[in-house]
C-alpha cells in the first residue's frame, strides 16, 4: 500500500495499488494473525483455515502458469499460502497469542518478505533477459541486412573509386527511404572528396532510380566518410506545406523544404542573408511564399517584401488583412510588415531600415553589454526584419540608373545591418556571373537555394556552390526541386513544399497575433515612412490594382497610352477583336499620329520620327500585336520585356511568352524597338524612348 502527500488534505492512501515484498509480508502476517484470534475466540474448526489455504495455492499456482512465471515464484506462492493456512490451524488449536505463536508468525513474516524480493528480482532479470533476446533477434537480422549492405558498397566503391573503405556502421533512415554508411577511408592521405566526385558513377553502378545519388560528405573525423544512399525518389512527387502551423523563431532555424531522406532542412538567419535562384517554371514564387509562411510563424521575425512586379509575392499575404478601403483591419495583421511595388517605395523602405540599424547600434549598448554579446539579442520584443527582395539580384546587377540607387541602398543594409539584426533574401533567374559577381553577396549569403526545374541554361551550380562537387541539375528536373546548402548543412538535393493560396490565408489568420510589433526605438528611427505604410494613399495599388509604373497611369499621356480605357469599355459578352483593334489604332493615331497608308499618297513613306508604322499591323489586323506594341511604348524610357508583355496580354489575348518574343525580335530588327542591357536584365525600348547609347542604358 503507498501514500501520497497532498498539499492541502495530508496523506492519502492509494488503495488500488499493489503489494511489495514487506506490504505482501505484512498483509499476509496480520491476516494469519486476525484470523487464528478469531477462530479461537468463537470456536471455529481448525480445518477451514487449513482448506482455505490449500485452495489459495492452488488457485495461485494456475494464475502463475498462466502468466508464465518461474517456477521458483510458483513454488514460493503456492509455500506461502500452505505455510500460513498451517500455522493458522495450528494456532487455532494452541493459542494465537502465546510467545510460541507470534514469534513462529513473525519468523514466517520475514522469511516471506525476503522469498518474495528474491523472487520479483529473478522475474524483473527474466524479463530483461527476454526483451534482450529478442532485440539480439532483430539485431541479427539488421545485422546480416546491414553487412550486405555493406559488403555491396566496399566492393562498389573499390570497383568505381579505385579505394578500399571499412565500413564501420549502416544506418537505415526511419523514413525507409535510404540510408547512410559511415566508413574509415584507408591510409595515405585519401580524402572523402575522392569519393564525391564518382557520385553520378556511383549512382549509375548501384542501378538508382532517377532521383536518387550516392553522395559522399565529412565524416567525424578528416579519415571518416558518410555516404548517404538516397533509394526513393522523394523529388518528384508533389509534398504541400505543413498544416501545423505552430510558433517558429528565428534562433532555432525556419524550415524551408525537405531532404532526400525526408527530414526537414532548417535555414538559420540570425547573422546570415539568403538567395534563392531559379528560372521561370522552377517553383521559385512557391519557394519565396514558403519562406514568407516561416517567416510569419516565427514570432521574432518581421517581414518586409520589395517585389517590383507590381508586389505579387507580397499580395496575397496583405489582401486578406485589408478592408475594402485598403486600411488594415483591426482583426487580423498582414502576414508581411512592409509589402513595396515600386523603385519610391522600396527605397523609402530601404532608408528607414538604414535609419534602424544605426539607431540600433546607439540605442542598445547597456543591453548588449549586460548580454556581453556584440550581436543585438533578437526577440519578440526586438524583432529581426527579413528583408525579402524578389529578383533583388537583378537590381544589383542593374544598369539603370533607379535599379543603380536601390543596389546600393540594399548593400549598404547587406554591409551594416549584420549585428543589429536585419538581414536579407534575395531572388534570382539565375545562378550566373552576372548575379553572382558581387562579393558582398558571396559572403554574406551562405544559405543558397538553387531551384532547376531541368532548367540548364544559366543554372551554374559551381558558382552557387562553389567547392560542391556532384552535384547536376539532372539530378532535380522537378518543379519545386533543387539544391539548398547552409552553412550547417552542405549543398545537397531538397524539394520544397507546394503552399497553396488557402494556405496563405489560413497562415495569415492563424498568425495574426503572433507577429511581433516594432520595438519603440527602432519605429522611431524608422519615421514616419514605416508609421503610413498603410495609408490608403499608399496602398490604394493593393485595392484597385493601379499600375505602379506612373509612365503608364492615367493622366500621362505624353509618356503613353490610356490602356484602361480600353479595359472599361470592352464589352462584357464576346471579344470583338475587331472593335478591339480599331480603338487600339483611334488611340495610337490621335496621340502619336502615323504615317499614310501605302499607296494613298502613291510612294512609300518612311515612319515619321516619333510616329508609328501600324500599316503592317493593320494587313494582320492582329489585336494581340497592337496591344503589345503600345505596351512596349507606354513603358516609356524603362523599357520591358518578354514576360512582362506577355503576362499583361494572357487574359484578353492568351498570348505567349514565345510569341512576344519574335515580335520583339522582328521589332528590333526593323527599328521599332531597341535593345537595352544583356543576359536578365535585357529589355526592349521603343525606338520613341530609347537612349542614344544603349550599351549604357
């Protein structure tokens, strides 16, 4: 019997619970005790007590059997039980309470106290003892599984490496999707980058699936390897973002996607920036709205978005907070802090986290020398900004001259922001030169995403990654599949999570309170810039999804065209292209004016400067072309691109991004437009806006 001790009421007794070795002694002595007394005292026959007793014994000999105990514990239940009835009897008939009888009973007590410890220690071992045979059973056969395997992988790395490797353990992933050897190189200086470098060989030897690698990193020491053997292809399928969408925090890692054995990779940016690199159709939107989900779990992270294509990484985790004037709600939070969608608002954006990192650094001294740190302690109450820049490697690289003063805005904050806790992830197209040139993003953004899609061109994982070896963008030819190294993690193949719209509105709800509030001394430094973020002056793209170009607003005529005019007055049943080219040209002619129609003035006549040659467009009578060329002049001196035209004519026209392209190209042929700048950063100007150098452009 055991007691508890509660605070209030004093000891309890717990009555359900069973005997030990000195209870069961106890209990067993006293009830002998009560029982002779009794039966003395009223005259009982001595032989009930002896017949109770035999029928305990037998009926905790069949229960012993039935539980499967040792016969030694059957025997001394069986004893005890024989062993009291008799005493019971024969104390019935010569007194219980003489010296004789208490001293034999306390006698019987002890020795059936000391039998029965005796007895539960031998089923205690005996139990051990079978759970250990069993786990040596299942040991035996991992055991042989695990020697085949690894007698299957010394051969083969001797056969394809040309090196002979004792295996020192095979550990099977608990996923079931591979596993990893850990083997001692031989001596002679071999390294485990000998083995890395026939990863694809290896691969091809072992007959993997597509998918799947050998891939050979660091052991635990300089003479160790770990291989890991990836046997299902986890790249291909589809995985949608968790729906636990609990607490994160920035100093224990926000998960970003999946390893080949299923594990979650973690990118840790307390001190670290990020860039994520992909080509169109590689996931990388996806890949941007899952950082952003992080992001808005963790509770000591803001978030601030500068996406220059007209803010749709951003978008849909504002809309949800805002009303229908463009205010936020009392209700709920954006899931981003700051969402910019144009050069004027990035770079108010980009001062004001200046501002912040050098208030930071006057603001917290006591506080960082009381934490005797040099790196500002980030917490709900002073919160981390991720600065998320989507295609911010492109405005680095860029030539002109708003990408110019916005490259160096987020340098600045790259260089001096480290300490005080505002750091960046950019995004790019692409893994080249042109991104990839500037030193400060090699050093500080050593957590690196490379999304290929298959995609080869412009996807140079040697300089993503540089010193990774193995590594092909074959290997990952699926959306949403890639490469992610970290500086705790080398690069190796990920898959990111599918994030559907819904889920960004159930994350935006689900975290609205959980997103810290800007502490007071940084909102100060900040100004009023981050105080009206959300004016509806400044937020009314959000609502009315106005273009953020102002060469392209209404009211600008001199720089282009009035093209929501057109919207508002197309009618709502069936497209009439014809209608539709006709109010193209009556616009284009009544703002630039164009040249006669061949054979009206009986000679050809070249363009007249600043004017349109549509003659052309008209024998096609091609709506979908006309549009796109008057897209290409209300872009004005910025100049735009294939995409861009495309994705504007894909719902009246469904025209494509191939399309677009040859007629940029037979435009730039011909003089109507010419071409700006190289590699992703080239756009096409109209020949009305271009520079007189468009090398410098």
């Amino acid at each position: 019997m055991s007691s508890n001790t509660q605070a209030k009421s004093g000891p309890v007794w717990d009555w359900a619970a069973g005997h030990g070795p000195v209870t069961g002694a106890l209990s067993a002595t006293t009830g002998c005790l009560a029982v002779a007394t009794t039966g003395a005292a009223t005259g009982m026959p001595p032989g009930w007590a002896l017949a109770v007793g035999a029928a305990g014994a037998i009926g905790h000999t069949v229960t012993s059997l039935r539980d499967r105990l040792s016969a030694r514990t059957v025997g001394m239940r069986a004893a005890s039980w024989l062993i009291g009835a008799g005493w019971t009897t024969w104390a019935m008939t010569t007194g219980p309470l003489s010296w004789a009888a208490l001293g034999s009973l306390a006698t019987f007590g002890v020795g059936l106290g000391a039998a029965a410890r005796a007895t539960l220690l031998r089923e205690e071992a005996r139990e051990l003892e079978a759970i250990a045979a069993a786990e040596r059973q299942v040991a035996r056969e991992l055991s042989a599984e695990r020697r085949a395997i690894a007698a299957e992988w010394v051969d083969r790395i001797q056969r394809v490496c040309g090196i002979t490797v004792r295996v020192l353990a095979v550990e099977q992933w608990p996923t079931g999707t591979g596993f990893t050897i850990d083997a001692e190189l031989p001596p002679g200086g071999t390294t485990y980058d000998k083995i890395a470098r026939e990863s694809a060989r290896l691969s091809a030897d072992a007959r993997l699936p597509h998918g799947c690698t050998a891939a050979a990193s660091q052991g635990i020491d300089q003479g160790r390897v770990l291989i890991d053997v990836t046997t299902v292809n986890v790249l291909a399928a589809e995985v949608t973002y968790p729906t636990d969408y609990g607490p994160l925090s920035l100093h224990t890692g926000i998960p970003w996607g999946l390893r080949t054995n299923a594990d979650e990779i973690r990118a840790y940016l307390r001190e670290q920036c990020a860039l994520v690199v992909g080509p169109t159709g590689s996931g990388k939107t996806n890949m941007v709205h899952t950082i952003l989900a992080g992001f808005a779990r963790a509770t000591d992270v803001l978030t601030w978005v500068i996406d220059l294509n007209a803010g749709s990484a951003g978008l849909p985790w504002v809309r949800p907070a805002l009303d229908s004037s463009g205010q936020t709600t009392d209700g709920m939070r954006p899931g981003v802090d700051w969402l910019a969608a144009s050069h004027e608002e990035a770079a108010l954006m980009l001062d004001a986290a200046v501002r912040i990192a050098k208030h930071r650094k006057m603001a917290y001294q006591d506080l960082m020398s009381k934490a005797n740190t040099d790196l500002l302690p980030i917490s709900d109450r002073i919160p981390q900004i991720m600065l998320v820049i989507d295609e911010g490697a492109e405005i680095l690289a860029g030539t002109d001259k708003e990408s110019r003063r916005l490259a160096a805005k987020i340098l600045e904050v790259i260089r001096i922001a480290r300490a005080m806790g505002i750091r960046t992830v950019l995004t790019a197209l692409g893994a080249t030169g042109a991104v990839l040139g500037n030193l400060m993003i090699r050093r500080e953004a050593k957590v690196r995403v490379a999304l290929t899609g298959g995609e080869t061109e412009g996807m140079d994982l040697g300089k993503q990654f540089p010193g990774s070896r193995g590594l092909r963008v074959d290997q990952a030819p699926y959306k949403g599949a890639g490469f992610m190294g970290t500086p705790e993690s080398p690069a190796a193949l990920f898959k990111s999570w599918r994030i559907l719209p819904n889920q960004i509105r159930d994350i935006v709800a689900a975290t609205s309170d959980r997103h810290p509030q800007l502490d007071a001394t940084s909102a100060k430094a900040a100004g009023p810039d981050y105080a009206r973020r959300w004016d509806s002056t400044r937020t009314a793209w959000m609502r009315d999804n106005a273009p953020q170009d102002r060469s392209a607003e209404p009211g600008t005529a001199a720089h282009g065209l009035n093209l929501s005019a057109l919207r508002e007055q197309r009618p709502t049943g069936p497209l009439d292209e014809d209608a539709l080219a006709r109010k193209f040209r009556e616009q284009i002619d009544a703002q630039f004016g164009t040249v006669p129609e061949p054979g009206n003035a009986g000679t050809e006549q070249l363009p007249a400067a600043g004017g349109l040659n549509l003659s052309a467009l008209r024998g096609e009578d091609n709506a979908a072309k006309e549009a796109a060329l008057a897209l290409l002049l209300a872009a004005g001196s910025e100049g735009t691109g294939a995409s861009a035209i495309a994705r504007a004519l894909a719902d009246e026209h469904g025209t494509t991004r191939q399309t677009v392209v040859g007629w940029l190209k037979t435009w730039t042929d011909d003089g109507t437009a010419v071409r700006v700048g190289t590699g992703t950063k080239a756009r096409y100007v109209h020949h009305r806006h271009a520079p007189e150098n468009p090398a410098e452009g």
